[in-house]
C-alpha cells in the first residue's frame, strides 16, 4: 500500500499523446463554447481539464527532479518564465493597435487595467470583481480568460515551495497531505458564492487531482479506463450549461474523467491511438497560444463589427442587424485566422524560448515597457486625448460628474456603519436604495434634499440590493459587507420614503424569474410592513450600444438624436415579465415609477430616445446619465408631497 502511494520511481515524462489529445479537447471545448456553439453548452469546463492536466505535470516534473537531486527553485521558475511569459507578452503587444484604434477611452482604460494585471498574474482577482464569466459584456473583453492563468501562475509560485517540505519532511504522507488539501478546497468551494469560478482556494482542488494522479500511477496502470473518461468529459461538455457553471458537480464529473484517462495504461489508450492523428497532435501542440488568442481575436471580432454597426446601421429599424449578418458571415475567417496565428504564435515565440534558442533577458526589457506604456494610459483615463474634441461625450461615458462624494469617498458600497448620511434636521428622510441604477440618482436626490425638506441616506451597493437574501451577494464577500447589519438597519427603519431602483434585466438574467420576483417581493413588503413609503422604478429602455459611444465613434454632432421604436421595447418579453412581477405586489405604500413614459412617450411619440438635441440620457446603454437622472429624479419629487 505504500508503494501505491510513493513517489520515489517517478522520473520525468518527455512526451505522452493523450495529454497532448486532451490538450486538444480542452481548447477546443473552450472556443465552441466562446462561439456559443450550442452542442458543446458546456465547453467551459475546457479549463478544468487545463487545470488537471497542469496539476499532474508539474508535479512530475518536480518530484522527478527531487527524486534525481536535480531540484533548484530558481531553475523551476526560469523554466516557467519561458512557457508563460513570452506567449502572454505577444498577446498583449498583438493587441495593443487593435485596442487603440477600436476601443474609447472607457472601454481602453478596462483593456489596460486587465492589462497589468494579466502581467502580473493576477487578473482572476481582477475580473472577479467585473461581470461575470458567461454575461453579455464578458464577450467585449479581450483578457478575461487569463483568469486562468492567474490561478495556474499562483499555483506554480506557491506549489514547489510546499513540495520542497513536504518532500523533505513528510515524504513517507505526501499523497495523505496533498488529498487533505484537496479535500479542503473541494469542501469550500461547494459552499461558495461566484467568486470560487476565479479564486484559486476554490480551484486548487482540481489541479492537487493531477498532483494525486501523478503519485498514483506511479505504481499502477489500469487498461480502458480512458474510455470511460472520454464519455465522461464528453457528456459534461454536452449536458452542463450555463446554469452549471458555479455548480461543484460539472467539474467533480470532468476532473474525474481527466483522472480516468491520466491512470490508463498508455499502449491500450484509445486516446493515446486518436491523439497520434496530425491535426490533433497540431492542436493540443498548439493549444497554449490557442487559448491565449481565442478571445481577444473574438472579443475585437465582436467589437469591429459593434463598431461599424453603430456606424451603419438605421437605429430605428433593427439595432442589431447588420452586426447579426456580419458575424455570420466572417466568422469562418475568423476561426481560420484563430489557427494561423496560433501556429505562428506557437513557431515563433513559444518553441523559440522554450527550445533556448532565444534569451529571456529580452522578456525584461518588454514586460518594463508594457508596464510603463499601460500605466501612462490608465492615468490618462484610457489615452482620452484621442477625443479631445469630444471632450463632453467623454464626459458623459465616464459620469464622474454624476457621482455622490461625502468626505472624500465615493457614496457607492459603504458599508453599513459607514453611509452615506446628510441630515437637514428633517422629519422626513429618503433612502435611496437599490445598485448601479439606484445609485445614478444619488446625486440628483442628495441637491434637492434642502427645497423638499427631506434628510437623505445613499445606500446603494451591487452587493446588498435585497433584504434577507444573502446567497445573492456571495459574490461580494470580498468586500467584508456584513449583510446581517444592514438587514438589521433596514429593518429598524419605520415610516419612511425607499427610492427602490435595480437593474432588473441583468437580476433577471442572473437570478432567474422565480427568484428575481421573490427578492423584490420579499424586499418591498418587508419595506411597506413598516409603513415605509416605496417609490419603484420600473425598467427604463435599454438601448443596443452605449449612447456615447455611437456619437464618440461616429463622430457625430452631439445635437443628433438616438431612437429606437416604443413597440420594441412593450414587446419585450423581459420587460413585460418584470412589469408583471412589480405589478403584482400591492400595496397603497407603493408608488410606480415608469421611465418608459418619460423617455418613450413624453418626447418623441413612439420612440425611446437615448439622446436628444444635445442631451445623452445614458451614460451607457441602460445607466441613467445626470440629464437622465435629472427625468426620473423630478417625478420622484412630485411624489415626496403625494
């Protein structure tokens, strides 16, 4: 039993084809699943197998040269330097002119904070606190798979450190050690909000199963396994949506697959036979650059096309329309340049520094001036001077002048014991309460608090948008938010005015129907049981494109106007699904706000309009701007005295 689980006969492995076919999957899963191939609903979990296969062949490498007394830390890390890095640095230099020319500065600075980031091995920390991985913007950002990368370089940083004890101290328990690990992780992050998707306590359960797989078949081989492994994966690329994609059981079935082709016996493998075909030996060779360049060449594909389409299309007809047609149309183009530029990337970068025919002291000299040239952007707000004579469209796309600042900060995710508070000695006081959408109202609400005579409470967070329902702001738990003190704050408070205002599309789609309507049902009722006044604001239009982004782009006159039909958006199914769910809660305590009056109706007849005469009302595509705030603030108002 001993012998089972020792590791004093591993000694390195040079080549093995069905971890290179398994390469191959992996990465493929990955791209189907970022072109939404619907056959493989489940291809995310490509990254799953990434991580095992990692696990597995770094701690080969590692227990191979302890084994030999070959082992050097410093030497380790050089070799990952030259496996990683320069692969990363020609991504983002490949990047950087389609990022100038394409994206504004919004949208630039977001490219070079996950720039330095991804540098620095970090940006799973970075994009978890962005949209999440499977929304709709999560398309439009070129680095965000790097997440990965960042959990396998932390990995790889903290890993052959514990190695290097564990094999001196605890050599005789190495695999009881590394399973109690693995144990552990597997255990939090069954219990875990979003965050375990990007954070590697979460993850490394999954890379410790290559570790522990490693030990294993050090001593015994099974024949046919493989099989088994093959239908496993297979079946969780096809049966695991996105409704999976936080859930534990998707990845225990994939990585279970994984441990079931690494153990089978490598001359009976029907892997190790499919994977000596040519172009799954190109692929899985390759998969490293694939992986890398898959996004951003989508996410740039996605946003040409956004960017011409706001150029070409009639906005009154069918926003989507021609950005439809062309993706259909080019996206073959675009998935043969995908492999091109991977073998090429593969060619000359990856196979020059991992061969040695290249130094890595020029990777030093690069990284510095990445570093320099992303930072000089991020302080000039994403290279804003490129507009400089849109200089009030810029404005606008970033709404610093609709913030709400007490003492120096930002009113925005206070917690609790710190909110923000301004007092006029009133008898009344408003709370505005809700996320983003609630928080463009802050500062409308908090100047008109002396001519109404209302005190005013700004608490506004993407975490705490319901009462009583924390599994929906696990992902804020980052933040160190105590949920129970601001359920408890909110519940104390009697007989007085909520502004309640969420971005009710995006809960829609994140919570589902059935537990969307509960939380805003709960939440408002919890509210009015205490004789709390609460003025709902119901969905204001969304707009296809950020409003100044179309004018910023196009460089059009600030004084044209943006529409789409009134009819487009009452025959939103989603929009009607969430007028029936605030229609439905009743009570006399409840006052209805309806943007779609003001900004459908009350200007242009039959129209929703975004921007009019010289006025953007959005800040994007569905964020109040000020002018917009400014609209529905004032009907709130005619409401305080009701």
């Amino acid at each position: 039993m001993r012998k089972l689980f020792s590791i004093d006969h591993i000694q390195r492995i040079s080549f093995r084809n069905d971890i290179n076919g398994l390469r191959a999957i992996a990465v493929i899963g990955v791209i189907l699943y970022h072109l939404d191939f619907k056959y493989f609903k489940g291809g995310y979990l490509g990254v799953d197998i990434f991580f095992v296969i990692s696990g597995y062949l770094i701690s080969n490498i590692i227990f191979s040269d302890l084994n030999n007394e070959k082992f050097s830390l410093l030497g380790f890390y050089k070799r990952r330097i030259r496996r990683i890095l320069p692969a990363v640095l020609s991504i983002i230099i490949a990047t950087f002119p389609f990022a100038y020319y394409l994206l504004t500065p919004k949208p630039m600075l977001e490219y070079l904070k996950s720039s330095v980031y991804t540098l620095l091995f970090t940006s799973n920390y970075y994009f978890s606190s962005l949209d999440f991985y499977n929304s709709e913007p999560s398309n439009y950002m070129p680095f965000l798979h790097t997440w990965s990368l960042g959990i396998e370089e932390q990995f790889y940083i903290i890993f052959p450190i514990v190695c290097f004890f564990i094999y001196k101290y605890l050599r005789r328990h190495i695999f009881l050690v590394f399973l109690s690990i693995s144990t552990v992780s597997l255990i939090i992050n069954i219990g875990a909000g979003p965050l375990k998707f990007y954070l590697i306590q979460y993850r490394v359960w999954q890379l410790l199963a290559g570790v522990l797989a490693c030990i294993f078949i050090n001593s015994i081989n099974i024949k046919y396994t493989d099989i088994f492994g093959l239908i496993i994966i297979f079946y969780s690329f096809f049966s695991f949506g996105d409704n999976y994609i936080l859930e534990i059981e998707p990845r225990i079935f994939v990585t279970f697959g994984v441990l079931l082709i690494l153990i089978s016996s490598k001359k009976q493998s029907l892997l190790e036979k499919i994977s000596t075909n040519a172009i799954i030996q190109n692929i899985g060779k390759t998969s490293f650059s694939l992986y890398l360049i898959h996004q951003p060449l989508f996410a740039f594909f996605r946003i040409f096309l956004e960017r011409n389409n706001l150029y070409l299309q009639n906005v009154e007809i069918n926003p989507n329309f021609l950005y439809d047609e062309f993706y259909k149309k080019y996206l073959p183009f675009v998935v043969v340049s995908l492999f091109v530029l991977s073998n090429l990337n593969y060619i000359y970068v990856e196979k020059k520094f991992l061969d040695k025919t290249q130094t890595i002291k020029i990777l030093f000299p690069v990284f510095l001036l990445l570093l320099i040239i992303t930072s000089i952007g991020i302080q000039d707000d994403g290279f804003k001077f490129r507009y400089l004579d849109s200089p009030e469209l810029i404005e606008y796309q970033t709404n610093r002048s609709n913030q709400l600042f007490l003492d120096g900060e930002i009113c925005w995710e206070r917690n609790i014991d710190n909110i923000c508070k301004f007092d006029t000695s009133s008898n009344r006081t408003i709370y505005n309460f809700g996320d983003s959408f609630a928080n463009t109202l802050s500062l409308f609400l908090n100047s008109n608090q002396t001519s109404y005579g209302y005190n005013f409470e700004n608490i506004t967070s993407s975490c705490f948008k319901y009462l009583n329902r924390k599994e929906a702001t696990k992902s804020c738990n980052l933040l160190d938010i105590d949920f129970d003190a601001y359920d408890a704050y909110l519940m104390s408070i009697e007989n007085g005015d909520f502004v309640y205002f969420v971005d009710s599309i995006y809960e829609l789609n994140k919570l589902g129907a059935d537990s969307f309507k509960t939380n805003v049902r709960d939440t408002i009722i919890s509210l009015t049981e205490r004789n709390n006044r609460v003025f709902l604001i119901y969905p204001p239009p969304r707009f296809e494109y950020s409003i100044p982004e179309y004018f910023i782009v196009n460089n059009i006159d600030i004084n044209s106007r943006v529409t789409f039909p009134y009819s487009t958006y009452k025959n939103d199914a989603k929009v009607s699904l969430i007028f029936s769910i605030y229609d439905s809660i009743k009570s006399p305590l409840v006052e209805r706000i309806y943007p779609d009056r003001l900004f459908c109706q009350n200007i242009i007849i039959d129209n929703c309009v975004g921007a009019y005469d010289g006025t953007l009302f959005y800040y994007d595509n569905s964020h109040l701007s000020k002018d917009g705030a400014l609209i529905v603030g004032n009907e709130i108002l005619k409401l305080i005295d009701k």
